[in-house]
C-alpha cells in the first residue's frame, strides 16, 4: 500500500470514528436515493416509522433520527448517517472491517468439509473435529502427540517419552546444578531428588525437585519446540533429541526454568495444577512442602515466569495433591498422617480437614479420589468413605480415560470403575479385575495412563517401564528410565479427564513486518457454562513467539464477535510482528457436561506496504 493509501486509510478511520459519536438530534431522515421511502438495516424499503410525510414533536421540532435505524442501505462496507445540513443519509466507507478494504488480509479457519473440516490436525490438543456439531469440540483422548514425562531420580532428569511410539524421544537436566546426584536415590542429603510430575492443560511438564537439605526447584518443560525459548538467539531451539543427548544446565531451551520455591529445606513432595482462569487457562501451579518435621506450606507458582504468586500453611505435611472436577485442590498427608485438606484455588481458603485416606492419591471424572497402600476411597460430594475389599501395595494410582481406577494389589495389576463406589460400604469383589504382571517388577512407584487407555508403570529400584497394552491384555518392557520416584500424573491423562480443557493452536506469518490486527471473528455454539477464550503472541521471529507475551483478545463469556485486536495488544503494550500464535482453549462444563463447538474463526491484518 503507498504512503497515500496509508494516509487515506487513517483519514478514514478518524472519519468514522467521528460520525460514529456524532448525533443528529433534530433532523429529518431522507433517503439517499430519494424514492421518498426509508432503507432499512435488511436493505428493505418503506415508510418511515412515523407514518411518513412531516412528523414532528410538539415543539414543532422534526422528529428526532438519533436512535431511528432507517438511515441504513443494508450495505455492510458503509455506514449511513444523517447530515444535518441537507436532511440526507450519507455513505461513508467503512474501513474499520477488514471485508471492506481490499488490502486487508482475511484469514479464515474451519468451516469447510471433509473429516476435518478445515482445520489442521497438528493444533489440536485434546480437542477434535465431531461431524454432526459442525466443529472442534472437547475430546480429551485426542491429540497426535502423547507424551509420558519420567522422572528419573537416580540422575536428576526428566524423560520424554513417545506414548505411540513407546520410545524415549528426548532427556533433560533439571533442579540444581549444584544439586545434581547421578547415581543416588532416594532422599540423599543436597540432592535435587526429581520426583512428582503433572502435565498442565497445555501439555507442558511440571516437576517438582524436592531438595532435601537444600533449596527445592519447580521446573517446566514445553511440550512442544513452538513452545520453547531461542535465549542464545542463533535462530533455532537447541534441545534434547534423545536420552544420550542429554545438554548442559540452562542449555536446553526446552526447559523454560528451574524455579527456587520456598526456603532451603522445605522438601518439595506434592504438585497439582488447577483449572486456572482467563489470564492463565493452562492452570496455576501449587507446590507443596512436607519435610517431617515443622509446618507445611503451599505455593502458588506462575506458570509463566516460576515466581511465586502466594505462600500459606496448611495443616498437615503436602505428600501429594489433586483437582477435583468442581475446582478444589486437595493436599494429602500421605506417608506421614493419614489426612486430606480440601482448598479452594480462587479464594484459597481451606475446608475440613478429614481423617483418612493413604499414601498417592487420584481422582475420577466425578471427584471421588481413590488412595494407595490402602483399602479406602472418600466421595468429595457426599463425604462419605468407601472400602476395597483389596489393599492397594503400589504408591502410585491413575485413573485412564474411562474412568477406570488403576493400581497394583500384590503381584496384579487391578482396575474398577470409578462408579463402582459404594457409599458407607465395600465395592464389589467382582468389580474389581486382576491380571498378573509379567514379569515381575519391583515396588510399583508410578502409574500413569496414556491417551488410548494404556497403562504404564514404573519401578524406583533400577529397572524398565511396564506398559500394559489393553488391547492386547499384555505387558511389555522396555528400557531406559533411571528409577522412577513419583505419585502424580505423569501422563496428564488424570487431569485432561477431569478438567477437560482443550487446546487448538493456529499459527500465522504476515506479508510485512509490522502488521497492524484488524479483527477477530469467530463462529461458535457455546452451550451455558462452556466457553471459548482466544489468545494471540505475536514476535518478529518465530522462535521468538516462546517468550512472547499472551494477550488474552476475547472470551466468549463476555465478549461478541468480531473483536478488534489492535486496542487489546496497546493495553497489553504489545507491538505486533510479523509471526504469531493464536490459542483458543476450549472450557467444557461438567454437569451437564457439555462442550462449546467452534465452527470457524479468522483473523485479519493489514500491511502499510502492498507486499504485490
């Protein structure tokens, strides 16, 4: 576009701005094509609302056009307003929608046939394309990507592990260097300890690295390289691409930080994700403390930066943590007291204390949570307990995407469904399937469902993954991990049930450098108590989109569509570039449960310069 374009195009705006805040108070409305009729906002014809000719107030003033729709040609591309001076409507062109100005740049997405329909399959995140509603909708299972985050506690590094595959695809250092122990486990004295590990809701890795007598960590991982961070700036992401590639501290620019939480030996023994809000849709991150000794204190971490937002006590050691379906985190006593704390997330307050429970803990889709090294189970609803008539022996339990609860009883890899609860009573026995492990592993310390139902588990002694292959309803082995000490859900698969947020990810490159947004528009059913958020980071580089800072441009709980992008990235004091990343996490309801169907979005831009 020329600089004369340019010029044109912001007299344009400022016009409209104008005559959008000018009234014509005291003037009769006349058509512009003079037929002596009215157009309407539809583009019809006839006669004005006051029965025509020469209405007027008792003053004798004419009638008032200030609210009156008539002054309309039903031509999206102008806006039609009264002159005062010649008693006609005017068209003025309304540059301010991108349909209207040819050097706009639409970008729709969606809308189109096929089984996809036209959307890209590679940024869906828990969400896909269902046919009969017409768009993307919540379905937790699906993601082309499934990924298994391993501690391995004996060296002070996480595994990445392809489900699909079932191979190791990436390793990294996390903690401390100074608290790196190759070859120690477990609760060495200045030791990192890598141990419990959740996946928040936009797939990326939370550990917690305990630190027993030294400072304890949180570290995050990305998930995916668009999420992760060119900080030597040579224009690639320099990071792990197996387990013998394992990089130097602060070197893998996949690992986004080794956060210090709390002071020098609180012990850092429980994590959980909650569901987060419109700031931060991924989810807060809470670390827990629990050193034996003392009182225990929990931390709510941004999940941007690694800070910590807010510190508390609470009333009994933080072994373990989970997310119940209607938002309350639930810290666990664990090994040493068998006790549980429901807290509130947005309020931070803490309920009632109650007496029970076990060692790991989970949750199902209804909020019941299910214990380990114990024959218990506590509705969160009712409050009421449940008994097993078998013992949980592993210190992990996982819930799959069935609601079917996992854990070792003996030598047998067990399962029930979550609904199987009998409220004051015992679940039974012929609910409960067994199958023995072959072979034989060690103490069972992790247990954790992938996105098809597959579960796996792992050892702290030395040893293999188990994966069992429910299709199959076989075990395999498969090597590599380096004793795996943890409780929580490594897999994501415990929190995608329950909290069922998905993501899709659009990724866009503009014609110029410095694009200015026109609008966001999208096309969507948002059932009651759903909704839809859209996200944008914008960077002059692509590898620069990673630190690039969120700008949250709508949500459908309060806003319509289209939105004007440009005012949302000056309040956030975000200059646009030429690359960006718009996210729209989708935010189903539980009960009922429902999911809000996005048909089709768009996002638009100009470029002061005609790239043509």
């Amino acid at each position: 576009m020329s600089n004369a374009r340019t010029a044109f195009t912001r007299t344009a705006f400022s016009l409209v701005a104008a005559i959008a805040i000018a009234s014509c108070s005291d003037e009769m409305m006349t058509p512009v094509d003079g037929d002596g009729g009215t157009t309407g906002r539809d583009g019809s014809v006839g006669p004005r609302p006051d029965g025509g000719g020469g209405g007027g107030t008792d003053s004798g003033v004419p009638t008032t056009c200030m609210s009156d729709p008539q002054c309309d040609d039903g031509v999206a591309c102008t806006i039609d307003t009264c002159d005062t001076g010649t008693r006609r409507c005017r068209n003025v062109r309304d540059l301010t929608r991108c349909a209207c100005d040819p050097s706009c740049m639409q970008n729709p997405t969606g809308g189109g046939m096929g089984p996809n329909g036209g959307f890209n399959m590679d940024g869906q995140n828990g969400v896909d394309y269902d046919m009969p509603s017409g768009g993307l909708i919540v379905r937790a299972n699906n993601r082309r990507a499934d990924y298994l985050w391993v501690p391995n506690t004996g060296e002070s590094t996480v595994s990445k592990w392809d489900a699909t595959t079932r191979r190791e695809i990436a390793r990294y250092r996390v903690g401390l260097p100074a608290g790196e122990c190759v070859g120690q486990c477990c609760h060495t004295n200045n030791c990192n300890m890598t141990s419990r590990t959740v996946v928040d809701g936009f797939g990326n890795a939370w550990i917690a690295n305990r630190g027993f007598t030294m400072q304890g960590t949180v570290s995050k991982i990305a998930a995916e390289q668009f999420d992760c961070v060119d900080r030597n700036m040579n224009g690639m992401i320099d990071t792990s691409t197996g387990p013998m590639n394992v990089l130097p501290y602060g070197q893998d620019e996949c690992v986004l930080f080794n956060a210090p939480v709390g002071t020098s030996g609180v012990v850092l023994r429980a994590i959980a994700i909650d569901r987060g809000d419109e700031n931060f849709p991924e989810g807060y991150v809470w670390a827990g403390s629990c050193n034996g000794s003392g009182p225990a204190r929990a931390y709510q971490i941004n999940p941007r930066t690694g800070m910590v937002i807010h510190e508390m006590a609470i009333p009994h050691c933080a072994y373990g943590a989970v997310v119940t379906p209607d938002g309350r985190l639930w810290w666990n006593g664990g090994a040493f007291n068998r006790q549980f704390t429901p807290m509130n997330t947005t309020t931070r307050a803490l309920g009632t204390t109650v007496n029970g429970g076990g060692y790991g803990i989970t949750t199902d889709a209804d909020g019941r949570l299910w214990f380990s090294q114990t024959n218990q189970g506590y509705d969160t609803r009712s409050g009421q307990f449940t008994t097993l008539p078998v013992s949980v022996s592993s210190s992990g339990i996982t819930v799959d995407p069935m609601n079917r609860v996992w854990a070792r009883v003996g030598n047998n890899l067990a399962n029930w469904d979550g609904a199987a609860f009998v409220a004051g009573g015992m679940v039974p026995a012929a609910a409960i399937t067994q199958r023995p492990i072959t072979p034989t592993m060690g103490s069972t310390s992790a247990l954790g469902a992938d996105r098809g139902g597959n579960i796996w588990l792992a050892t702290s002694g030395a040893g293999p993954l188990w994966l069992f292959d429910t299709a199959a309803n076989s075990f395999t082995q498969h090597n590599g991990p380096n004793r795996v000490y943890t409780y929580t859900d490594f897999t994501g698969a415990v929190r995608r049930l329950v909290i069922g947020t998905g993501t899709y990810d659009h990724r866009y490159t503009a014609e110029c450098n410095d694009p200015q947004f026109a609008e966001l528009t999208w096309d969507a059913n948002v059932p009651a108590g759903t909704s839809l958020q859209f996200t944008l980071r914008t960077a002059a580089t692509e590898a620069g989109l990673g630190m690039a800072t969120p700008v949250v441009l709508a949500n459908t709980t309060m806003d319509m569509s289209p939105v004007a992008v440009m005012p949302k990235l000056m309040a956030a004091m975000v200059t646009p570039g030429k690359y960006s990343r718009l996210t729209i996490t989708f935010n189903p309801s539980r009960m009922p449960v429902a999911s809000p169907v996005l048909r089709s979005f768009g996002l638009s831009w100009r470029c002061s310069v005609n790239p043509g």
